[in-house]
C-alpha cells in the first residue's frame, strides 16, 4: 500500500511541477552575454573554465597574455606536465578546452567591470574589454572570475630582469631542483634569510645571502621576531651574510637545456653568475632564490569593489573564492590564500567553478519557483494524500497518512 502512496504523490507532484515550471518565464535573471566571464588565461584562468565546460556553461575567456610565470624556463611540480614550458602548457589546456562548445577564449585586456546588480540576489555584470587594433567593447555576464595574477616587482639592478626565471627564481619547488648542489645566492632583506635557507635546505649547502645594505637594527629585530636565534641556525647551516650593495649580477654562462631530452622532467641546468659590489670582490655564484615584493598584475578587482588584503584579492576559500562583491570570484596568485604555485592554481580555478555553477543554478531555482502559482507553491504532501487516497475498504485506499 505504501507504494500506491508514494506513487499517487508523485505522480501529482510531477504534473504540478512540470506545469508550474512551464508557466514560470525566469524574468528574474538577468539576460546576459554570458554565464561567467574568466579574466585572465593563465593555470588559474584555464582551470576555472575547465570546470565550467564541464557543465556546459556559456563562459569567455578574457587573456591578456602576460603571465607571471612567463620568464620561466620550464614549469614543475605539476604531475603530467613536469618539465615542459609555461606556453606549451597553455597551448594544451586550450587546445583541449577548446573540444567544449559552449566557452570561449579570446585574446584581450579587460579595463573595467562594473557591478549591474539590483540586490535582488540575482548579479550581473558589464566588462570593458580593449581587443587588439580594435574599438573598446562592452560584455556582459552574470558573474566574473578574476584570474588576474601577480607581477614581481624586480629591483632595478642590473643583471636581475634579464636572469628572472633563467638562474635566478623566487620558489623552490618550482626551479630548486634544477640548480641543486650548485653554489646558490640568496637575494633578500636580511629578515627573509633564515626562512629561505629553511626552504633551500635539502637542495643546496653552498650558501651565500646577499642581503644588500639591509643588515640594519630594523630588520635585525624583524629576524629576532621570526627566528630568536636566527644567527646561530645560519652559521649551522654555514651560510655566509654578505651586506654590501649590489651594482649588477653578470650572467657567465646561460644555463639553458635546449637539447635536453623535454620528456624529463627535471635536467640540471648550468648557470653562473659573478655578483659585482660597490666596493671588494665579486663572489661567483650558480642560481638565486630571491624574495622581492610583488604587487596585482591588474587594477581592475580593485575598480570592481574587490577588496584587498595584503596586497591580495580577499576571497573566501570556503565559499569557492567568492570576494565581498557577490558574484565576483578571485583566484590563483591573485587571491588572499598566499600561495603562489600552478597547482594552487588550478584548486582555486577548479574550487570557484563548482561554487559558481551552483550558484548560478540558485538563481534559476528562485526565479523557477517565485513563477509558481501560490496554490502550486504551497501544495503540501498530505494535501495531495488527502486528494489522491481512496475511501477506507476501496482498492485505492492506501491507509492514514504518515510522515
């Protein structure tokens, strides 16, 4: 009998529903170009519209084409791709994003995106968007995925733009290993030093920190406060402070593998470097790991509303990277997880896609049933029971109502 039951109401349910849902016109969300707009087509950028074209989003891919990791020799740390350059990988994401017919990717610099939401929960979103050699256009979409990235701010030594990412790195995972067992700089204040040396400790013993002029009371204190016996751990570890001032690092030898076999995924490679001074001799060394400031690659999360944190995005990374701007999320580099690597990039691409996918469906869902007719909205299954069972001692009777 429990199955007539459940049968009956279902069966009613249905036909209300499908009714219902063919009545509902979903005028409360917002018509728009597209589903979600992705700015920036780097690891973070991909990823996200990877997870979207999964579920047949109508998404665009917005890609300036300047990548932090661009300068890098190869990529690591990223299983299946370990070895191989930062524009190979790009080429195949987007090769096989491109199999998915509902997103796009397009080549072009995102100048402003302006909120067009009424507060009715519902957002959407109007993007500037410069394409090359072409007039300025507007785009809309009902949420935006920053993937806007970081830029290293370099100091205007010279030898250091040149050798950024061919010799001189600021991750150890992601170029350590190549110039491991080799003599290694440090270039960072003096209160980076002993954090650095923590991270290089397996990989090289052969170690000198140019700290350049910052051995100072200041950052002496800042050293005391991360590590109090700071000194005693690098003289363990035989690290040698060098405080002068840098006046250039020359390149002796590019390092570069080109005939490298580019199915390993790790080659040695072989650079060297004499660090000149103001004053003394030059010290030789093979690769740097360095520690410089870096700041938003772009503007326009901040134009948007986004907030920053620490120079970062703030997102929630339990809510899918979503900022304090509904409907706008940040990831990658970008965002306030301060982490820094392809891998983390492609979580947090991954994470905001779910999240906005789901989000998105809400919206719908609230449209779809806000159009139901009140009796339809309110019909309550015992409602339905009471309509669809028999009388007591017919075949149809299927006993009292249960919960």
């Amino acid at each position: 009998m429990r199955f007539f039951k459940t049968l009956a109401v279902s069966a009613l349910f249905s036909l209300g529903n499908a009714a219902a849902i063919a009545k509902s016109a979903s005028s409360e969300v917002p018509k728009t170009d597209y589903d979600a707009i992705v700015v920036g087509g780097g690891p973070a950028g991909l990823s996200a519209l990877s997870g979207l074209a999964r579920v047949r989003r109508n998404v665009l891919l917005l890609d300036n084409g300047l990548y932090r990791n661009g300068p890098t020799r190869h990529m690591h740390d990223v299983i299946g791709f370990d070895g191989v350059q930062p524009a190979y990988y790009r080429y195949e994401a987007r090769k096989l994003l491109s199999y998915y017919p509902t997103v796009k990717m397009e080549n072009a610099t995102v100048t402003d995106i302006e909120s067009k939401s009424k507060g009715d929960g519902a957002t959407w979103f109007s993007v500037s968007v410069e394409y090359p050699g072409q007039p300025s256009k507007q785009i809309t979409a009902r949420k935006i995925v920053l993937a806007t990235g970081l830029k290293d701010i370099l100091p205007n030594t010279p030898g250091i733009e040149d050798a950024w990412g061919k010799g001189i790195f600021w991750c150890p995972w992601c170029d350590g290993h190549e110039h491991a067992d080799q003599p290694l700089g440090l270039l960072a204040p003096l209160n980076k030093i002993a954090g650095m040396v923590r991270e290089m400790a397996t990989l090289n013993k052969d170690v000198y920190a140019f700290v350049n002029g910052t051995d100072n009371s200041t950052t002496r204190a800042l050293a005391d406060k991360d590590l109090p016996k700071w000194e005693e751990y690098l003289k363990l570890h035989n690290v040698t402070v060098d405080n002068r001032t840098i006046t250039e690092v020359k390149r002796l030898k590019n390092g570069d593998t080109h005939n490298a076999d580019p199915s390993l995924p790790s080659v040695p490679e072989f650079d060297l470097f004499s660090v000149e001074f103001d004053e003394g001799k030059a010290i030789e060394r093979a690769a740097f790991l360095a520690n410089f400031p870096d700041e938003q690659r772009s503007d326009v999360g901040e134009k948007a509303g986004v907030q920053l944190y620490g120079g970062r995005l703030q997102s929630n990374g339990s809510a899918g990277q979503i900022t304090n701007i509904p409907g706008i999320y940040a990831i990658g580099d970008a965002n306030t997880d301060n982490t820094t690597n392809v891998p983390h990039a492609l979580f947090t691409g991954k994470r905001a896609a779910v999240f906005l996918h789901v989000q998105l469906e809400r919206e719908q869902q609230s449209a779809e049933l806000a159009g139901l007719p009140k009796r339809e909205a309110e019909l309550q299954e015992r409602d339905v029971w009471e309509v669809m069972n028999g009388k007591r001692g017919e075949m149809l009777y299927a006993g009292e109502f249960e919960q």
